[in-house]
C-alpha cells in the first residue's frame, strides 16, 4: 500500500470517529496522519522513520497546543442546566422549615425542595420555581 494511501485513509478514520465520540483527541491524531500523507504524497517524506516521526510530531502539537482550546469552545458543560422548570407554579405539601428543605407538589408529583434563600414555608403555601439543585426544587414563595 502507497503510504499516502495509509496515512491518508488512518487520517480520515481517525477524524471520523472523533466526531462520533466528541473526545477532540483523535481529531488531532487524524489530522497528523493526513498532514503525513500529504507530504508522503509530495515526496518531502519517503522514509517511513521520518513519517513516523512527523506523525508523532503534527499530533502531539495538536494535542498540547489545542485540545483544551477546543474543549472550552465546543466541549459539553460539566454541569447542564435545566431552566425548563423555572417560574412554574407549585404547592408545599410538607413545610419547609428555615435552612432545610420539605416537600412540594409539581405537575401531579411531589418533588424534594428548599427555599432559595433558606427561609421557612409553611404547608399549603404556593411558590415558584427558582431553579433545581439536581433534583431538588429551589423555591421562592409566591408573591
């Protein structure tokens, strides 16, 4: 096989299954080996040491010069928000006392919550949804 070929086709692999798996790790190995196939294919690299060696050199640079650069673009957020919930309306069924956290009814299901500002609410009290802390309700007492 024409190392240009090899190189070539371990490059277009390699970047194909980067972008199934999202890792930006083999995006940089993918691109060294296409990087060393176009120059095997120039003629610059015949030896096959030195497109090893330009192979190792193109995807490490990548690796270390880019990766987290690409992460902080494009990469999934550690923590996703859910801000669906935010502003509806839902009623305590267990108080809440100060500092701790009880229980409230939400779309036909009652859910663990805590007030937002760690104040007191009384059973029976309607409220709204702040925010959620995992599944946790953060709430606010209606107005």
């Amino acid at each position: 096989m024409d190392a240009a070929v090899f190189w070539g086709s371990a490059g277009l692999l390699l970047v194909i299954v980067d972008v199934a798996f999202g890792s930006f790790f083999m995006l940089f190995l993918g691109a060294g080996a296409l990087i060393t196939g176009a120059l095997a294919w120039g003629g610059i690299l015949a030896a096959p040491v030195h497109q090893w060696l330009c192979f190792a050199a193109t995807s490490s640079a990548g690796v270390l010069f880019l990766r987290k650069a690409l992460i902080r673009r494009f990469g999934a957020q550690s923590t996703p928000r859910y801000d669906e919930h935010t502003g509806q309306r839902v009623l305590v069924c267990e108080a809440i006392p100060a500092g701790g956290s009880g229980r409230v009814i939400y779309r036909g299901a009652e859910w663990p919550a805590r007030t937002y500002d760690g104040s007191a609410m009384p059973k029976d009290t309607h409220a709204l949804i702040q925010s959620m802390d995992g599944i946790v309700l953060v709430v606010k007492a209606e107005a």
